[in-house]
C-alpha cells in the first residue's frame, strides 16, 4: 500500500518558517525603528488574520493627529460645554482645532461626496461650545470665505457665547445638558435638541450644500419645538417663516461648516463665529 503525503496548509507556518520568525524577532528587538520596519515586512505573508503591532508602533505610539485629539477632549472636559472655560482654555483649544484642521482636513467636496459624507450621517453629541475668534493678538482669526452666502445674505455678526447653541435667533444653554445634533445627509435635514429640566428644546430644519463652500451646509430653519415632560408640545416653527417673510421670502438663515471629521468626532463652525466640538460616544468628554 502507498501511502500517500499529506500536503502542508499553505496557511499555516512549518516548523522551519517558526524558527525563522523567531529569529527575526529577536533580530528587530535589536536593531533600529527604520531596519526594524524593513525586516517587519518580512512577517505580512504570515499573518492573514492577525496584524502584530511592529516594535514601530510601540516605539512610536499614536499618531500625532489621534494624540491631539485626545488632548483636545481632555482640556474640554469638566468646562460645562464651554461655558466655564477661562481664554487660557480657550486658546488652547483652538490651537489644537487648528492643528487637526490642518494636518486631517475634511474633503472639499464632503457634502458632494456620498462617500465621504456618511460620516456625516447620524447621531452626534455636542461637547463644547467657544468663539472661532478670541480678542486677542496672538491667535489666527478666522477668515470664512463667502460668510454671507450670496444672496441668502446670512447673518455674520459674530456673537460671543460660550456653553450654549444659537438657531435661527434662539439661543439655548448647553452647559451640563445632553445635547444631541443629527444630521440626515440623505434627506438633507439637520435636528437639534437640547435636554431641558421641564423636556427638551428642538430645533431644525433644512439643509443644502454652499454654492462655493462644499463642506458648509446653509440650513433653513423650520422647526422649533418646546416639548414638557407633560407631554405638551409647543410648536414655534411657524415664527421662521414669517422672519422669511419680513426677509423678501428668503429662508436661508444659518450655515455650519465642517473643518474636522473622522469616525468618532466632528468639529464645526457656523456664521455667528461659534466654534463646535461633537462626538459619536456621549461620554467622550467629562462634563
């Protein structure tokens, strides 16, 4: 009878290719980060379904843009949403904004992209609130283009407020309140609410992309609603269009700009200067 020679899994390493990674292991543990990596690549053939952080990636660490992110919802935390920020926070804040709006900028056509703007879609929990722009001389103003939006003729006198949101003219404190905005690319619809002792406070409306600006949304407010813990909805929606009335029928009264965007945080600015801080996970930040 012949026997015949089970073949090896190609999958799976012989005892040669062990002793061989051994080796090299052992090699890296020696050598520099660069000739490391180099011999580092020598294992990807032998890792389908693992991937073995390199000597790399303990020596180096995160990248720069994940550790300033970090940072950045650290120094926020415990300022109620801004609200108890000195302009010391302040100004470190935008420093780190500005880095990661610099060095991980969003795609110029993100609101075009149906790609690039799910990231945009869902759920997001506003965690902090501060002006774009400090009265100081060593800080970088922000200079947004085409602020007006032609002839939407948006509002743009900037408007200092800390810890709160401003839609459509209704300014609303965010300190130490769940706040919630989500945005439905598809449908074109942007929702804010704000918890409230007595419910909730919401406000809402209509989005559509910037003419020059492919990453600002120019929103049409439509919805205002002041829900008690009763069960009672006041419904102020209806003061929005006659503001679009007074303005010759124009809706368009606000915008928000997405500068920062990845899979767990968005950071945005809108035409009164205000800038925004918003994660996936509501408890990313500590109130």
């Amino acid at each position: 009878m012949i026997r015949r020679r089970q073949k090896q899994d190609p999958r799976v390493p012989t005892t040669t290719m062990k002793w061989t990674m051994a080796l090299l292991l052992v090699a890296c543990l020696h050598l520099s980060p660069v000739e490391s990596l180099q011999i580092g690549k020598l294992f990807e053939r032998f890792q389908p379904k693992v991937t073995i952080p390199t000597v790399v990636d303990r020596v180096l660490g995160p990248s720069p843009v994940a550790q300033t992110k970090q940072e950045l919802l650290a120094v926020i935390s415990n300022t109620g949403n801004g609200k108890d920020a000195d302009l010391e926070t302040q100004k470190n804040v935008l420093q780190l904004v500005r880095y990661l709006e610099t060095n991980a900028p969003v795609p110029k056509n993100l609101l075009e992209d149906p790609v690039a703007s799910k990231a945009l879609d869902g759920v997001f929990y506003l965690q902090y609130t501060q002006p774009s722009d400090l009265d100081t001389d060593d800080m970088e103003e922000w200079n947004p283009e085409n602020s007006s939006e032609g002839d939407s003729n948006i509002d743009t006198r900037k408007v200092n407020i800390k810890g709160s949101v401003r839609a459509g003219g209704l300014n609303v404190d965010t300190s130490n309140r769940v706040t919630t905005q989500t945005i439905d690319v598809a449908n074109q619809r942007v929702l804010n609410n704000v918890e409230q002792d007595f419910g909730f406070i919401t406000v809402g409306g209509s989005f559509r992309v910037s003419d020059t600006v492919k990453t600002r949304a120019v929103v049409a407010f439509d919805t205002a609603d002041i829900k008690f813990n009763s069960g009672f909805v006041l419904s102020l929606g209806f003061l929005f269009s006659i503001i679009a009335a007074f303005r010759g029928g124009i809706k368009d009264n606000g915008w928000l700009e997405t500068t920062f965007l990845d899979d767990d945080m968005r950071i945005g600015r809108g035409n009164k200067g205000s800038l925004f801080i918003l994660t996936r996970d509501k408890d990313a930040v500590q109130p």
